[in-house]
C-alpha cells in the first residue's frame, strides 16, 4: 500500500480475508482491504478529473482557434474561384494600383494555404525595375534579378513582380512587418526610386500572417 498498488493489494488482502476470516491477519486485512478500495476510488477520481481538464483544454484550444480565425479573416476580402477551387484571402485595406509591398494566400479545397508576394511600382514613367532591396531598420533584404511584368493606362504605368512566397521572402516580409522603418528602393535600367512603407501597409501585412497562420499555414 505504501507504493499506492491499490489494485493488486486488494486482490491479496480479500484472498487472505476469505481464506482466514478468523485469523488476528484477516481482522487487518478488513482495515487494510477498506484502504485498498479507497485508494482506488481515489485514482479512479484523479483520472476522471485530468480527463475532463484534458477534454477542457481541448475545447478552450478549440474555441481560441475559432475566435482567432473569426478576428483574422474579418479583416479579409475575400474571393471565390470556383473553377480552380481556391479561395484567396486579401487584406480589405490593400491598395488596388498605387505602388506598394503585400501578401496575400490560396486556400485549396481541403487544402493547407501558401502564400504569396506581390510587389508594385506605379508612376507615370517607366522605371523598367529589374531589381529591388528592401532596409527593414537595420536588415537588408537583396532581390539583384526580378522579373517584372509591366501595364500602363490613363497616364500610369504599372510594373509589379507576383510569386510564391519563399522562406527569404518570409523572413522579410515579417521584418518589415516589424519593423520601425522600412525602404524599397526600386532599381531601373538607368534610375532608381525609394519607397516608404506605410504604417497601413505594415497593418495589412500582420493581418494577412494572422489570418495564414489561423488558417493552417505554416511558414515556407
């Protein structure tokens, strides 16, 4: 009893009671047997009660999740591509032409989410960016060879790179997105042009992580 084996002294102490039942060792076996059983009440207490604070921690991570997915998506547009069958989640803020960083994801049906990085330059001139970096405080982000695609229309030009995001592109996105200040400089054929990200840009960057990582994604 004194290494709490309540169950196998039971089954020792009730073969001694019913075989010796008047022995002076039968008489304390009945203490002993009454101590057995209460010992065994008791486990059997401690583990229904760390299986119900089991299934309650399940249930709060449950509800936590739901709570946190709700915050994060509301802050989302979301579009339907019913022929791909994707989902793609925006942050509701993300500017649709002006020059600007953002990330936006795919959900898949019964798939995980993947990220991705778009970034643009407008202006009325072209630039002809074939490379950028990025200064998130004191971190220095390089991205020497960039294939941009290019539009213009109504007196502006467009040209903006759109990719998968990949694991250094994580790295800065979250540094940005963290940081006091950040700087694109956009580097052309012949000129260059510096960016200032926003505090909203910085906002709608966080809020699209949220909503990835409430959602199952993970980082590239």
């Amino acid at each position: 009893l004194d290494q709490k084996r309540y169950g196998s002294a039971k089954e020792i102490l009730g073969t001694l009671k019913s075989r010796h039942s008047e022995s002076p060792e039968a008489k304390k076996a009945v203490a002993l047997l009454a101590i057995a059983e209460q010992g065994l009440r008791q486990e059997a207490a401690e583990v229904k009660r760390a299986d119900e604070l089991k299934a309650l921690k399940i249930k709060q991570e449950a509800e936590e999740k739901q709570r946190r997915l709700a915050t994060a998506t509301r802050k989302m547009k979301i579009t339907r591509d019913k022929l791909e069958g994707i989902t793609w989640y925006t942050d509701a803020n993300t500017p649709p032409l002006e020059t600007n960083l953002h990330i936006y994801f795919g959900v898949l049906d019964k798939g995980k989410p993947w990220l991705r990085m778009k970034i643009r330059y407008e202006s009325e001139n072209w630039l002809f960016v074939r490379s950028y970096f990025v200064v998130a405080d004191k971190q220095r982000f390089e991205y020497p060879k960039v294939e941009f695609e290019r539009d213009n229309g109504s007196g502006s030009i467009w040209e903006w790179s759109d990719t998968k995001a990949t694991s250094a592109d994580y790295q800065m996105i979250q540094a940005v997105a963290k940081s006091g200040s950040s700087t694109i400089r956009f580097e052309g054929d012949k000129y260059f042009r510096d960016y200032g990200v926003t505090g909203s840009e910085k906002r709608s960057i966080r809020n699209v992580l949220d909503a990835y990582e409430a959602l199952g994604g993970t980082p590239p």
